[in-house]
C-alpha cells in the first residue's frame, strides 16, 4: 500500500483567493486589521503561521493567544464558507487540470490509499474541498490546525494513514505539493515528493529542491503511477525526472 498525502490550494484546486478574502475578513473583526495589500506569501504555509505572521508584519505579535487564535479561525471558518459559496455561484472555483482523472485512477488501484498534508485547518480544508467536489476522495490527513510546523503536521498524516490502513502494509508514502515547502517537509517527514508546476512556482524552481518528480500537471495519469510504483520496488526512473 501506498499512502499519497497531497497538499491542497495550487496542487487540487484554485479558489480565486476565496481563503485569503476570508482570512482577511476574520482579522478585521479580530484584531481590527485592515489589509489593502497583501505583503506575505502565503503559499505552503500553514494557517496558524500566516496568522503569526501577519500579527508581527503590523505589530500585534503580543496579542496573540490560544483564545484569540480561535476566535480568529472560528469567524475565519465562517468567513471561508460565505467566500467558497460565492465563487461556486460564479464559477471561480477551479479543479486543476488533471486532478479528477487522477484522483479516480488512483481510486481504483487497491494498492493506493488518499490523504492530505495541508497548511489549512482542517475545517478549511473540508470546506474548500467540499466545494470542489472532492471531499470524497480523502479519509485521514494531516492540517494546520494539528500543527503550524509543517514537518510536524505531514509525520500526523502519515500517522494517521499507517492507522487507516494498518502500518505494516504502508510500503511508500508520497507528498504531491506545488510549493517548495511542500517538498522541503515531505522529504523532512521521510516521504517521497512529487512537485507540480499548478500554482505560484514554476518547472526550475520546483526542481531546485530536488524532489523526486516534477510535473507541469497531473496529465496523464498512467506515467505518474508507474513512477510512485517504482518508489517502492528498485526504481527504474531517475531522481528529478521531469515527465
């Protein structure tokens, strides 16, 4: 069995900054910030360290707690789900190219189980994903709301996959992410890494943090699986094969 953890906004779906407006929402009723410019980068971050972030770009680092954290995520929740039904309603909301065909390939082989390794909470993440029509996909995970290290949060979903499927039938774990911290954190957590080229990186970026294989996309399906299936027996494609 081979546990695939795929990370979610840029890698599945694009939701034309649906988190972002809500997030944004939910620091205006909190903290009173109001952000005309977005001056991080939140992507492969976790939600808990954007927060973190954000608090020290304006200096409010010391009005960060636990109880403002989650007063902050519960009216960021509701935030995300009003921007979510906002996009579905025009439209905005993008399963990236490749993505369904993929998600059912590899549904169909017994020997693949699905999960997540997501900087989102994880009620962000079943938002977004509901929305997109993928929920179904994935039944364990590791998220933002387990952990803002993203090491940390990738070794939980791989911890929680091993369960749902039984640790001594995990023969290869993958991370499929677009971002650099995707890769950095997968390989950290001891995991395969595949790096697609569908969000705010490109190919050259991608490939200069060396993970196993880099994609532009994830079309067509057949090559990718052959590849993770390699990972676990003596491997007949090279490292950093770009397909």
């Amino acid at each position: 069995m081979i546990l695939l953890l795929f990370d979610i906004d840029g890698t599945l779906i694009s939701t034309d900054g649906a988190g972002m407006r809500a997030f944004h929402r939910a620091l205006g009723k909190v903290f009173d910030i109001r952000i005309e410019n977005q001056r991080i980068r939140p992507d492969g971050k976790t939600d808990p360290l954007i927060l973190k972030e954000i608090l020290a770009q304006y200096h409010l680092s010391g009005r960060w707690c636990m109880d403002a954290q989650q007063e902050m995520f519960s009216w960021y929740l509701e935030f995300l789900e009003d921007e979510m039904a906002k996009i579905l309603k025009t439209g905005r909301i993008q399963v990236l190219p490749g993505v369904h065909p993929f998600l059912k390939a590899l549904s169909s082989e017994s020997d693949f189980a699905l999960g997540l390794a997501t900087g989102n909470l994880e009620g962000g993440a079943r938002i977004k994903l509901k929305n997109a029509g993928l929920n179904d996909f994935f039944h364990f995970g590791g998220f933002g709301s387990d952990s803002e290290d993203r090491t940390n949060l990738t070794r939980i979903a791989i911890q929680r996959g091993m369960h749902h499927v039984h640790p001594s039938l995990v023969d290869g774990i993958f991370v499929i992410g677009d971002t650099p911290f995707d890769v950095m954190h997968g390989r950290k957590a001891g995991a395969f890494t595949i790096a697609v080229a569908s969000g705010g990186y490109g190919i050259d970026e991608l490939r200069a943090c060396d993970p196993d294989l880099v994609l532009p996309d994830l079309i067509p399906a057949e090559p990718v699986i052959s590849f993770m299936r390699t990972r676990v027996r003596p491997p007949s494609i090279s490292k950093n094969k770009t397909l």
